[in-house]
C-alpha cells in the first residue's frame, strides 16, 4: 500500500514541520527585538508556506490514491484533513499574515510582537489539522488487513 503509506509520511513531516515552527522557532523569534523580529518571520513564512503548502497537497493526493485503491474512506478523510490547512491559512491565518507583510522593520513596535505571538498561536492550528491527518491515516493503514 505505497500511496498510503506515502500519505502517511508526508502528514508526518508537515505535522513534525508544524511542531518545529511551535517549539523551536517561534520562540527563539519571540526573544529578539521588533525590527529583527519582523525580518525574520517574513523569511521564515516565505520558505515554510512553500514547503507546507506543498507537503499538504501531496499528502492529499497520495491519500486520494490511496482511496481509490482500497476503497477505505479514512484515506479519504486523512487527506481532507491535511489539505484542510489551505482554507484554514487562508481563512484564519492570512488576515495576519497580510498585516505583518504590510508592516515595515523601521517603524516596528509592540504591534509587530502582539501580531506575531497571534501568528504562532493561530498556527498551532496547523500542527492540530497534520496531526489529527496522521492520526487517520496510521489508522487507516492499522486496519488494513495482510494477505
């Protein structure tokens, strides 16, 4: 089962990619000042929306695939799940991706700080949407039965 143990996989790394985001980055980005603050975060949103969007799609598929294989609508639901994370970044998440973007290093302030913690909150969504997928599909690919 390739395609299902793919979309296994790459539900793993967006949800373990989300988690680094939570753990790791978001608060060493919150320990340094505004300006630098702000730089950093656009950096890191630019390389991880690409990435993340990516892995989210291609879970989908693969688990699409995986579906239309077997039949078990928990590949099906796994990849709904994962791929929810585009409406959720785009729906939830945008409006203050939009702001930080609209603000400038120089004139930056406790605003920027404020907006940012309300980023990595709101992006813990993420990490809930990739887990919940890698919860369905581990299970999905646990029932199936060996031949």
């Amino acid at each position: 089962m390739i395609p299902g143990l793919l979309a296994l996989v790459i539900a793993a790394l967006f949800t373990g990619a989300a988690l680094y985001i939570l753990v790791a980055e978001q608060p060493a980005r919150l320990l340094i000042p505004e300006p630098a603050l702000l730089v950093q975060w656009r950096r890191a949103y630019r390389g991880g929306t690409a990435m993340q969007g990516s892995l989210a799609v291609a879970g989908f598929l693969c688990a699409a695939l995986a579906w239309w294989l077997t039949g078990r609508t928990g590949f099906l639901v796994g990849g709904f799940v994962l791929v929810a994370n585009w409406p959720y970044t785009l729906i939830v998440i945008m409006p203050v991706n939009r702001r930080l973007e609209a603000l400038e290093p120089p004139a930056a302030g406790p605003e920027i700080r404020a907006l940012v913690e309300r980023w990595g909150r709101l992006h813990a969504g993420r990490f809930g949407l990739g887990g919940a997928a890698t919860l369905i599909l581990l299970g999905t690919l646990a029932s199936l039965s060996v031949v």
